[in-house]
C-alpha cells in the first residue's frame, strides 16, 4: 500500500511538472503553455494609432524554473513578403521580428530587451531612462524559431540569473513586460500593451504580469587566453585573464574580473575631431556592460553622464575590477570599483542606491577617482529623481555635485537639470528641459560632460500624425517645433535657436528625417581653450536624412547638410552628403560601400596652446570611404571585413586674434596648410564556441598622420591606403564555464 500511495503522489505532482517544463524548439506546444498568460491584443504602434494590428499574432507567457518562457506565433500570409536575410549579433535591419522587453523589478528604471529575427538572429539591449536603448550588453539567453507557410514561430527562454531582483510576495513576482512584432516588409510595429518608444513613457508603460517567484543560481567562469603579433614593431605579446559571474540568489550578483584582455577585437569608427569637445565612445567590452543599467545616471546633454567606463583603463592596463549589484528590499545596490596599472594608474570607485516607490523612485550615486601621478582626487556625488505624477506627465531631475583636491587645493560646484515631458490629446505634446552647469563642475575624470558653466532652457511642442490617408506614401508623420537659449555662467549668451523637425515613416517601411536649425549670434567660449571668447555671427543648418530598408538585393542611406558658421556665418555655405548602399549577394553574405563629402569654406581651427588666441580659418574638404562585407557562415561562425579611410585637406585663408570683447582682428601670421590622413582597415572572424564562448582571430591594421601642405581629396584619400602605423594580428580564445 505504501507503493501505492507513493505512486499516486507521484502521478499528481507529474503533470505540475510537466506543466512548467518548456522546450525550446520554436514549436509551441499547446501541452508545454497550457499554463501560460495568454496574449492575442496586438495593436499598432508604429504608426502610433492603437488600432488592432494588420496580421495576427498571439504570445505566452510562462514563468518556469530555468527562466521566464516566452511564446510568439506570427501568421503572414504569402501576401505579405517575408524578410529572409540573415543577420549578425545586435543587429538593426529592417527584418521580420519579435520583441520581448521585460523590467524585473517592474519599477520602471532598467529594461533587457530581447529580439529574434525570423531568421534566428538576435539582438539584445540595456533600456534606462524611460526609453534610451544600448546594445553594448550581450546576455547568456535560449532561442528557437520554425517557419511554415503560414506563418512562423518563436520560444524564448530568459534565465532568472539575468538580472539581480528584488524579492516577490507570498511566492509570486510582478514583472512588466513588454511584446512586439515587426513586419520587415512594411515596418509597421504590433505590441501589448500599447506602449511606444517614440514617447517620453516606455519603460513605465510595460504591462504588469504576476509570476511564480524562482530563485536560480549560477557561478560562471571565462577564462581567456590571447596572442598578438605586431607587425610593424616585430613583436610578440600573450595574456591570460579571467571573468567571474556569481549569482547566488536572485537579491545579489557579482562580476569580477582579473587582468582582462581590452584587445580590440570590435572596430571603433574613425573619427578626427579638432573641435574642443571630447568624442563620446560606447564601451563593448563585457565586464562593463554586464547588467550596467543601475550605474546609469545621465542628463539630457549630449551623452553626459556620472559614470562613463571608457575612462576606466584609459590610463593603464586595468589589473583588476568588482561589480556588484543586488536588492535589500525596496532598495537596489550596486558597487564599483577597478584599478590601473603603472605609474599614472588610478583608482575607479562608486557606489549606487535606488529606492522605488509607486510613482515615483530616487537614486543617489557617489564616485571617486584617486589619481596619484597627478595628485588628484575627484569625487561627484549625483542624485536622481524620476517623478510620474499622472499618466499624462513624466519629470526628471538629476543634481550633480563635484569636489576636486589637487595639490591641496579644493574646487567644488554643483550642476542641475530638470526635463518634463508632458502628453497632450490628438498626438500634440509638450517637453520643457532646464540645465545649469557651474563653472568648476568637473564630472571628466570618471563621467562624460560635454561642457560646463553652462545655463539652458528650451519649450518643444510635438504633434503626431497617423490617420493619413491610405494612397499617402506615409504611414505617420511626427513634426516638432522647438525653442531654446543657451547662455554660459558668466552671462554671456551662447546662442538662441529655433528648431523645426519633421520625421516619417513609410509604408514601404523606410524612414526620413528633416530638420532646420536657426541659430542666434553668441559667442563661443570654448574655440580658444581658455584664452578668450569669439564672438560669432548668426547662422543656419539644415539636415536631411533616407533610409531605404533592402528591396531585392539592395539597401541604400542617404544624408544631405547645409550649414553656415565660422565667422562668415551665413554668408559661405558648407556641405556635407553620405551616401550608403549594401547589396546582398544572398541572404547570409552582402558587401556595402559609402562615400561621405564634406566642404567647410570658413573652419575655424585654434592653432594651439603656444600661440595664444591665435585662429586659423581654413577652406577645408573632407572625404571619408567605408567599404566591408558581413558573411554569416552559419549559425556559429561569421566574418566581417571593415575599412574606413579619411582624407583631409585644408587650405589657410584667414588668420585671426580677437580682443578681450571677443571681436575677430586680422593678422598677417602665418598659418599652415595642412592635410590629414586616417585609416583603419579590420578583418574579424568569430567562431561561436558555445554561449558568451568565442574564438576571435582579427587583422588589423592603421593609422593617423596630419602633414604641412595640402592635395587634392582624391590624393588624400588614395595616400590613407599607405598608412602603416599599426598592423597587428590578434587571436582570442574565451571560454565560459557554468559550475
């Protein structure tokens, strides 16, 4: 009888288990997601009307003991064409796919977003700040699609070990999520809830879903090995490092690494910048991007942010570096902190809390740098606070603080911003952002800011249009009208400017954008570096922009600007055209080509620290030449070829001091011509060992060189292709072991 008994018990708890059991195969078994939240109201966002979407699709939603489980099944017909191109990691093509964006905590503060194409490919992304997207993280996930003639279908599973979450209550856990599918052909987007990026709301909008609360594990290790062989300097070089990911429970997560290998296996694009702003550079590597999100604390301007992990290991090899994050109750966590090697190393710390609330959550974060070689130590304490009062208003606010001790001297300043956006009926809205940067607000030794003393302000109205007639070329159009002043902490006024824009959606699934800047005198405060101000004419810009999706074997972009500056202002016109094209060979292997011309009749150009305020306006031409291929082999391997090559040439045609008021004075100084040459040349193949586990083997080869004189830009160009500064070949082995 005790048999018995025991074998009853076990055919009841059988088909719980069952139940929760998932396979993923792309095939939706109704067995396997009997259990599961069912979702079939799909309705248009983009073009953003609500209505029902134009082609059935269904989800589920299953919460198991490996992960959350998620379901698409997507009819098209045959009269609708599908997409069938295969695309790499991360990509952005206008393919066929599904969309599952799911915030853990449900708070509204950090979102992983999950697409896989029609064809298998994937992408996957960090959403912060309502709806401000990254894909620089790359997370461990399972995928599986099949294809019939009525449609085709997805499985999805996302471990719990994705993400540090908070605990549930009484054995369940709300998430929000959020479900969309595009069709490639026509870019139209179907998605529950009704949420869009295109609002100021996205994240805030998920739709709430009540789960069972698991509690997964993992200790993962990726040891690497690496070899480079130099080229040009005939040398050898081998490392070996190891990462280390620990998730204990769902409340805590660790990330650790030990002198890791930051070789350049990923192509940065060139960029020659003689402007007094810093080039903002999104950070691939692994460690820094691995769940980031909670470190984020940005402004609204131009990338700004406390915390910018490029400057980590700018200075020396990084030895070693600790990540944490988890929850104590409402409260979420995160630490940081790495150190440098050799003489100029520093020291990188921070440290971050969250507290949510209902409509509301509050955020403060404090970092420091310990910088002996220069006797430097800085420390910025920011606070953030993401307000949604109703479901019409979003408002955030951000206060930043800085204290630098240098050589025993101590500078402090503040910094404040705060943006509101506010939705309206029948499409209009409304957006007021105010920023204040003080003159000592330093946030550059660990954070990105693109200036300080700084004081801003401008009002936008938006109007969305979507019920445009069926014979219009457009699916939507979206207009903006915006108006702002700028002006220094010194009171002086930078520039006003009056802002029209409009962008539009295709039916044939391409996209425009158009936008006409008009902008005041003012002066510019920082050309001289320091060494006075210039005061400069009004001006305009004008800024066009098409992208075609492919069509057959063919996909094209194309950008058009007219610009005035300089001191010239209006009266000599700049241009700048791109144009882009890729042609596929086949679904799997496409080549692209882009020429990009630009002509700068009055570029002005500071002529360094030894000459004062002196000022170089230059006739200046640039052209840049892109060319590669993508060949996605198969499901593990692809190979990637990638060449940009800059020329420049700039012919001196005015020399300029300026007087304490700023007023440009002629001089008869000499100015050179000079010409500029900028190569990078990558060929990159990566085999897909297992998950997060790659075999790189990268060519590479470059370099930079500004010369007196000038040349032609065919000359300019032609000439980058001798270029030989660096040539290298790199080979990098990781592997990930989950204990």
């Amino acid at each position: 009888m005790t048999l018995l008994r025991i074998a009853g018990a076990l055919a009841l708890l059988l088909p719980c288990t069952l139940a929760q059991a998932v396979e993923i195969d792309g095939r939706i078994d109704p067995a396997e997601w009997q259990d599961a939240r069912h979702v079939t109201d799909f309705r248009k966002t983009q073009p953003l009307t609500g209505e029902p979407g134009s082609l059935p699709t269904e989800a589920w939603i299953l919460a198991t003991p490996d992960g959350l489980a998620i379901a698409f099944r997507a009819t098209h017909p045959a009269s609708v064409p599908r997409t069938r191109q295969k695309v790499q990691r991360d990509f952005d093509a206008q393919v066929d796919r599904v969309n599952a964006f799911i915030d853990f905590d449900g708070d509204g503060r950090t979102g992983y977003a999950f697409t896989v194409s029609s064809t298998g490919g994937i992408a996957d992304e960090i959403i912060t700040n309502e709806n401000q997207f990254s894909d620089d993280w790359d997370g461990q996930w399972r995928h599986a699609v099949t294809e019939d003639e009525e449609g085709w279908s997805v499985e999805l599973l996302i471990p719990w070990h994705t993400a540090p979450m908070r605990d549930g209550t009484d054995g369940q856990r709300t998430l929000k999520v959020f479900l969309a599918r595009v069709i490639g052909a026509t870019g139209e987007r179907m998605a529950w809830p009704s949420a869009s990026f295109e609002r100021p709301r996205f994240l805030s909008d998920f739709a709430p879903v009540t789960v069972a609360q698991y509690d997964q594990s993992l200790l993962a290790i990726t040891p690497y090995v690496s070899g480079l062989y130099d080229n040009v300097g005939g040398r050898s070089d081998f490392n070996g490092g190891a990462d280390l990911f620990w998730k204990p429970n769902g409340r805590f997560q660790l990330t650790a690494t030990v002198n890791p290998d930051f070789g350049q296996v990923e192509a940065d694009d060139l960029v020659v910048n003689f402007s007094a702003t810093e080039t903002f550079i999104s950070d691939k590597r692994p460690f820094f991007t691995e769940n980031q999100g909670i470190f984020e604390l940005t402004t609204p301007s131009d990338d700004s942010q406390q915390l910018y992990t490029r400057r980590v290991g700018s200075t020396g090899d990084i030895t070693a570096a600790v990540k944490l994050n988890g929850s104590l109750g409402k409260v979420n966590y995160g630490l940081f902190s790495a150190d440098e090697d050799g003489a100029t190393g520093r020291s990188y710390h921070a440290l971050r809390l969250v507290r949510d609330f209902d409509t509301q959550n509050l955020g403060a974060m404090l970092t420091r740098v310990d910088d002996p070689w220069r006797d430097r130590e800085a420390t910025v304490l920011g606070v953030d606070h993401n307000w949604r009062p109703t479901a019409r208003w979003n408002i955030r606010t951000r206060l930043l603080g800085s204290r630098i001790d240098q050589g025993g001297t101590e500078t402090d300043d503040v910094g404040a911003t705060v943006w509101a956006d506010y939705e309206m009926d029948h499409g209009w809205r409304q957006q007021w952002i105010a920023m204040h940067f003080g003159n000592d607000l330093q946030l550059n030794d660990f954070g990105y800011l693109s200036r300080n003393s700084s004081n801003y302000l401008h009002w936008e109205a938006r109007k969305r249009f979507t019920g445009l007639a069926e014979d219009s070329r457009y699916s939507s159009k979206d207009w903006r009208w915006r108006v702002s002043s700028s002006h220094n902490n010194h009171g002086e006024k930078l520039n006003d400017q009056f802002r029209m824009s409009r962008e539009g959606q295709l039916r044939n699934g391409s996209y425009e954008y158009a936008q006409i800047n008009v902008n005041s005198a003012g002066i510019n405060d920082t050309l001289l570096r320091g060494n006075g101000i210039v005061r400069m004419p009004a001006n305009f810009n004008t800024y066009f922009e098409y992208e075609r999706p492919r069509k057959g074997n063919w996909g094209h972009t194309f950008e058009l600007e007219t610009f005035g500056g300089g001191l010239a202002g209006n009266r000599k016109i700049g241009t700048a055209v791109w144009y882009g094209t890729t042609y596929f060979i086949s679904d799997a292997f496409s080549l692209n080509a882009g020429l990009l011309a630009v002509h700068r009749p009055d570029w002005l150009i500071w002529q360094g620290a030894a000459q004062g305020d002196l000022v170089g306006a230059f006739e200046g031409r640039e052209t840049k030449l892109r060319a590669g291929l993508d060949w996605n082999i198969n499901d593990r391997q692809e190979l990637r070829v990638k060449m940009e090559a800059i020329g420049i040439s700039a012919r001196a045609r005015n020399a300029w001091r300026f007087d304490p008021s700023g007023h440009a004075i002629a001089t008869a100084e000499p100015i050179d011509d000079f010409r500029v040459h900028n190569l990078g040349f990558q060929v990159r193949y990566r085999y897909e060992l297992a998950p997060l586990s790659y075999l790189y083997v990268v060519y590479a080869r470059g370099g930079y060189e500004q010369l007196a004189g000038t040349e032609g830009v065919d000359d300019a160009v032609r000439d980058t292709f001798s270029l030989r500064n660096d040539e290298q070949l790199v080979v990098k082995l990781s592997y990930r072991f989950e204990l």
